[in-house]
C-alpha cells in the first residue's frame, strides 16, 4: 500500500504541475500553494468506497459501473476504466485557484445493484493552512483603457470572445499599468 501511496502522490504531482503550466503558472504553482504557511507539502489522504471532495482526486475503481458526473444538466456514467487506470477529477480548490478554467466536477457513485463495488479514492489537498486563491495572473485586469477595448473590439467582434478576454488582460500583463495606446490587432 506503500508503493501504491507514493505512486500516487507522484501521479498528483505531475498532475499539479501540468495544470500549472498549462495556466501559464510556475511549474510549481499548486505544490507550493498547497503547501501552505508551514511549508509542510500538501496532504494526501486514501478512502475505501465513501470519499468526500478534494482538489485532485485520483480514484482506482473496479470494473463495475457506477461513477457518474454532472454534465450539462443530467448524470452521464462514466465507464470504469480499464487495465488498472486512475481516473481523475479536480475539485473545488482547482476551479478556485484557476479562476474556473479548471471546473469542478460534481460526481456521485450509484452501488450497483447488488452492493459490490470498489472504489479506491485518493486526494490531493492543501495543508489546512494554505491560502486558497485565483492565482494573480488568472485575474483580469483591475483597469484598462475603454479605447484600447473599444479598438480590439471593433476588429474582433465576430470573433471568439476568449481571445479577446485574454487580449484584455494582456493588457496590463504587457505593460504593468492597464493602459495602452497601442493597436492591439
């Protein structure tokens, strides 16, 4: 159980530093937020069958059906997984440090009928003392030029509007003060 543990706890964080970078964050983002005041790492816990929610969930489950997520207003059954593979599911401490680029999944498991079914559920989660925040390069800017939105606007418009949220905030990341007269095309 051991080996089991440590492997795990690697998997989570890869897992922590993936999801950093792919934020746009330091590679070790989550591992130090997590870690908290004390500095002490993050917490790793395992439960048998009852879990609650954590921020990475990493979950070992048998090859009877029952996992289900929240998916656009209805329950979707989400198959077991084959050969040994570790199902993941972020939590509600992800979607927060990211802003909600992450989403935490909402998820249940229904028994099957009759009653056996195994669920092994691992969470990564932060110390009891870590600050759980967006990260500061997730937040939009707190001002920039109506006239420099106006002019990306107007060349954008019938565009996707995300790239044009992520050109707003740019726009201080660019510059550090919020406010430019450049064409921002």
């Amino acid at each position: 159980m051991e080996e089991y543990i440590t492997q795990l706890i690697q998997l989570a964080e890869q897992l922590s530093e993936l999801m950093s970078e792919n934020l746009g964050l330091e590679k070790t983002f989550i591992k130090k937020l997590f870690s908290g005041a004390n500095g002490l790492g993050p917490v790793m816990g395992t439960k048998v069958a009852t879990y609650p929610q954590g921020a990475i969930i990493l979950m070992l489950q048998d090859e009877v059906p029952g996992l289900e997520f929240y998916k656009d207003g209805k329950w979707v059954e989400i198959p077991p997984c084959e050969n040994n593979a570790i199902c993941v599911n972020t939590g509600d401490q992800i979607e927060v440090l990211s802003n909600g680029l992450y989403k935490s999944i909402v998820h249940r498991v229904i028994r099957d009928k009759d009653g056996s079914r195994l669920s092994v559920a691992s969470f990564y989660n932060p110390s009891n003392d870590a600050i759980i925040a967006p990260a500061p390069k997730l937040l939009y800017p707190s001002h920039y030029c109506y006239g420099d939105y106006w002019n990306l606007y107007g060349k954008t418009k019938f565009g996707e509007k995300g790239a044009r949220l992520e050109a707003i905030k740019n726009m201080v990341n660019d510059n550090g003060h919020g406010h430019t007269n450049n064409d921002l095309a």
